[in-house]
C-alpha cells in the first residue's frame, strides 16, 4: 500500500483526498501555509494521518528555518491549531518537537520514525479488533458496517476500522461491508467506498438515514468505526452520524467496536463533555457540487463530529490492549 502522506526530498507528499474517487493525485507541500491549507480543507484528514502531518509539519519548518527554534515553534502552533478535534495534530506536532534542540535532520528522523510506527500499530489494533469481532459474532462470513473513513487514506497506509476489514478477508470471514456515505463531505462515498473497491472488496453504500433500519433489519452482524479523539472514560469523538449508528446498534444488541490507536486517547479530558467540536463551514451543507441546494438565507449547523458515550460501545481496540484499561 502507498502511503497516505510520507517525505519526499524537502517536502511533504500526500494523496489528495479532496480530488477522489475521480481523479488519484498526490501533492507536494513545500511550506507551512499550504501544509496548513491541506489540513483544513482536507485533502490529508483522519486522525492518525494528521499525527503524521503534524510530525513532518515540524520537521519541514526546521528544515526551512534550520537554527531558528523560536520560528519552529511558532510553525508548529499554527500546524497544531489547523483543526481542533483530531488530537494526534497536535500529538504529532508534539512528538517531533521533542527532537528540536538536535537538528533539523534529527527532526526528520523522528517524524519519519512515527510514520513507521503508525503503520505498525494500526495493523495490530485492527488485528486485534478482528479477532475479538470473531469472538463475539462467529468465526463465519461477517457483514461489517462503517462510518466515515477509516482505511489506508486516513492513516499513514493501513487503516483502523478498515484493518478490520482486511484482516478478516484475509482469513475469509469476510461477507461484504456496508459504507455509509457520509454527509456532508460523502467521505464514506468518496473514499471508503473506493479503498474497498481498489482492494476487491465487496461492499454496498448506503445513506447515512439508512444505517439504522439495516441495523434493525438484522442485516449487519457488527458495527466498526475509527476515532479522532478518546476521552479518559472511553467517551469517543468521531465523524458527526456515529453517535446515532451507535444508539442503533444498542437498540438491536448488535457490537459497536472502536478501533484506534493510542495516540488517539487524550488523558487530560475526563469525558466527551470536554472535546471541541469543530463546526464546518455552511456551505458543506447549503451546496452539492458547487450548486446551492438550500434556500440562500438558510441557517446551518454543520459540526464535523459528535460524541459516542463510553456506555453505547462494546470495545474500544487499541494495539496496547482495550479502553480504558483493567
């Protein structure tokens, strides 16, 4: 699998995910303003992918401003800041500051060292969340459904929820996987439904409106979704329409799985009480494709995710073990 986002020479290169499924590109981010730009209108996006971008933000500001550690600094707030949500930004930002005092190379080494990492324990979170899936529903053809974008294209180049997906085709407990769309920005649509495509998968994509009566209609045998951030009590923030998919899932007994890396926890918030919740622009809502579909005085309210209750979920799989803890 090529890498979502990854170092090229003296510049970051990412998949463009603003340009798919229509079209497959890469860009190269040779400053801080237009890795910054990548970041809030989502052409990199999910959690663990934003940890790297963070990271390599970092070491792409020291290269820039080599021996100016006040600049450095300065670049990795605005990078950290570009979206409050996702705590693996500001924990990747955080992770290559550490190497700051050593160099600009060192720097580099760091960020490239957890672009390594992340691949390493998203396959063994998903794998883990995989076996505990057999566990719980049979070790037979299993119907998955998902939410947002958890694959390779939100992480460095495996994925979370969708390592869940793999791992389970590879040992042929795999049925098909149900995409939900995913309003506003169809990311369910636009890129789930393309990795599993690209990857031979078979899947059906369906409205978000449309999860809870496949839910009900015993059509799934289990729920499986990433997070962008954890609070200490296991209350989890992922894209907004997870919250109800689990309120769904409870009603009709069926598993309500998280899979996510460690970095994703955040320990200093208590519940999901304390997590922001970005509010996107409204025109993610009043347009589609470029055309108005709203009523041009129309009040919005767009926020990018909601918060799931620790309570309404069966697991949340981690490559250390499952949280919280004991």
């Amino acid at each position: 699998m090529r890498r979502t986002i990854n170092w090229a020479g003296d510049a970051i290169e990412i998949i463009d995910q603003r340009a798919l499924p229509g079209v497959y590109r890469t860009l190269r981010l040779s400053t801080i303003d237009e890795l910054i730009d990548a970041i809030r209108t989502l052409a990199v996006r999910g959690a663990p992918a934003l940890g790297a971008a963070g990271a390599l933000g970092v070491a792409l500001s020291a290269l820039i401003h080599d021996g100016d550690e006040n600049a450095v600094r300065a670049d990795a707030k605005r990078i950290a800041d570009a979206r409050p949500t996702a705590v693996n930004l500001s924990w990747g930002v955080r992770r290559a500051l550490a190497f700051l005092p050593d160099g600009h190379e060192l720097v580099l080494a760091g960020a490239m060292a957890l672009l390594d990492e992340d691949e390493r324990v998203n396959r063994k979170a998903s794998e883990r969340a995989a076996e505990f899936v057999l566990d719980r529903c049979g070790r037979r053809p299993l119907r998955l459904l998902t939410h947002c974008n958890a694959g390779r294209l939100a992480t460095v180049g495996w994925g979370t929820a969708l390592g869940v997906v793999w791992h389970l085709r590879a040992a042929g407990h795999l049925d098909h996987v149900f995409a939900d769309e995913t309003r506003p920005l169809l990311q369910g649509a636009r890129l789930t439904a393309w990795e599993l495509a690209e990857a031979g998968v078979p899947y059906r994509l369906l409205p978000d409106s449309a999860a809870a009566s496949a839910i009900a209609r015993d059509l799934v045998d289990c729920v499986v979704v990433g997070a962008d951030r954890i609070a200490a009590n296991g209350d989890v923030a992922n894209k907004v329409g997870t919250y109800p998919l689990a309120l769904a899932a409870a009603r009709h007994r069926v598993p309500f799985v998280v899979v996510a890396p460690m970095s994703t926890v955040d320990p200093e918030i208590p519940d999901g009480g304390g997590i922001v919740i970005e509010e996107r622009p409204a025109g993610e809502v009043t347009e589609f494709a470029g055309h108005r579909v709203a009523p041009a005085n129309a009040a919005v309210f767009n926020p990018a995710f909601d918060v799931t209750p620790a309570e309404l979920i069966t697991a949340i799989v981690t490559e250390e073990g499952f949280y919280p803890f004991g």
